[in-house]
C-alpha cells in the first residue's frame, strides 16, 4: 500500500479488515504540535559552508546530505512555469543560480513518461517563495501539514495556515510531510512509519540552526530505500529538532555543486517537478 497509483490491486487480494490491519500497524501519527521557534539559535555571525557527506556503514541503502550553515541561503524554488509544466530540480536550482538543492514538495503528476509536458507542473497545498505566495489551493484558514522558514532563517514544521505563515512572517514554505521531528521529539510512529521502503528526501534544522538537507537512493542495486521510521532516526541522529519529510521515490534527487550527487530511481533520470528547496 506504499504506492499512490495503484493501491486498489490490494483489494484484489486482501480484505478491507485486513487492509486496515496493515495500514494500522505501520503508521505515523498526525501531529498538532507547532514549532518552537525560541529553541533555534541562529548565529549572529554568518557562516557560509556548506558541508557534503554520504551516509556510512549502512548495508540496505545509500544516502548523502548537506549541512547548510547559514539557513538563510535556503530558499523555495519553482518551474519558471507554474501550474504547467515542470521542470528537473537542477533546472530549478540554476534558474535561480543555486549552488545546491533537493526535489521539494506535493505535487499533481499528469503524466509518467514526459519530463516537460504536463508533468510535475502543478504543485499541491501551498508554496511560499520569496515572502509570495505563488500558490495556495486550501484557501486563507485552513490547514496543511507543511515545513517554512522565516526571515531569520528558523524552520518550522507541522499544520499551518496562509494566515498563520503570514503572521509569523514566513518566507518560504511548502506542502508535505509527514512531520518527523517537531521540538527536539520523534513524531509517533508504528511500525515503519507507513509508505514502506523508498526513496527517500527529507529537510531538517539543527539547534544551532544549520539546515540539513538529506536523500537516500532506493529501487536500485545496492540501495533498496528507506522505511519513513529509518528516515525520522537518521534525521534525528544528525540532530534535527525539527524535520520534515520531502516528497520521495522517483522524485529524490540532491544537486550540489553543478551535478546531481544521487542516483535519481526514476528511468528516465531526474523527474520534472514543480518546486525545490534550493541553497543560494
């Protein structure tokens, strides 16, 4: 029941009770929980390394992140054309002459074999970017699971509004999740967290405020995926007090430096999507 597209062959097979069994013991559970923003501590001093690492000693996957010093830099980027076609997140990331980036969030997917026409062009939930918002689908109060950062670089993560984004002055937000950390705590989960075993992409922000952004390989010879449960531990791990899990499978990509450091499971490379958390 992991994928979206064709969890109804399940029902072929399997009771509803049964399903429901399934689903029940490997989930995560939602949080209201609202980011504590007094816990950061952004450096007066900028500091403007970023640091680039693989994930060691793991035999079921490969992974790599980023440590982004100054959570300043990182931003939302969008398809120069919006709610029609999208583009790949190293596109994304040089329109806006990024030096890194990774696929960011909800999206609706027209298409599975083209990487332009009528695929990943039209984002899901809301997208702030640059204090705008370029889009919202909810309406102005209601609420969505969803990360942001404001204007000084803090990261907050869990259900929010337009009208609570613009009164806390975000600056950049996106639609996804499930939340994995939220003040310093791992989300509840039973079992695997839900979604099975996948590629996988997740965005994190240390007490010291340094942003992490992380991506395991998965579908792949040598790198099956990751559970959302190994997910949450290594975000926690790396010291995230507040993480949030990214869209995955064929859509997990990391560029860093003018190339794509991952292996992308989609078939024909790196996938077209609407928006990318990018690092200027």
């Amino acid at each position: 029941m992991t994928s979206m597209t064709h969890q109804y062959l399940a029902t072929w097979f399997l009771s509803e009770e049964k399903i429901n069994k399934i689903l029940g013991n490997n989930s995560t559970e939602a949080t209201d929980e609202t980011t504590n923003a007094s816990e950061i501590n952004i450096p007066k001093v900028k500091d403007d390394t970023i640091e680039f690492y693989e994930l060691a000693d793991n035999p079921k996957f490969t992974g790599y992140y980023l440590v982004v010093k100054d959570p300043t830099r990182v931003k939302v980027g969008h398809t120069t054309k919006l709610n029609e076609e999208g583009q790949t997140t190293s596109q994304i990331a040089e329109n806006y002459n990024a030096v890194a980036a990774v696929n960011g969030g909800a999206f609706v997917d027209q298409s599975s074999t083209s990487q332009w026409t009528g695929n990943g062009g039209i984002p899901s939930g809301i997208v702030m970017s640059g204090g705008e918002v370029v889009h919202n689908d909810l309406g102005e109060g209601n609420k969505t699971e969803l990360l942001a950062i404001d204007k000084q670089g803090v990261m907050i993560v869990g259900k929010y509004s337009i009208d609570d984004l613009k009164e806390r002055k975000i600056q950049e937000a996106l639609s996804f999740g499930p939340t994995l950390v939220v003040n310093g705590k791992m989300t509840p989960m039973s079992g695997d967290g839900g979604w099975g075993i996948a590629p996988r992409t997740a965005i994190g922000q240390r007490q010291d405020g340094a942003i992490i952004l992380l991506v395991i390989d998965g579908r792949g010879v040598g790198s099956l995926g990751a559970t959302l449960k190994e997910t949450q531990e290594i975000m926690y791990q790396l010291g995230a007090v507040n993480a949030m899990n990214l869209d995955g499978g064929k859509s997990t990509t990391l560029y860093y430096d003018g190339e794509v450091r991952n292996t992308p499971s989609n078939s024909m490379g790196e996938r077209a999507i609407p928006t990318a958390i990018i690092v200027k």
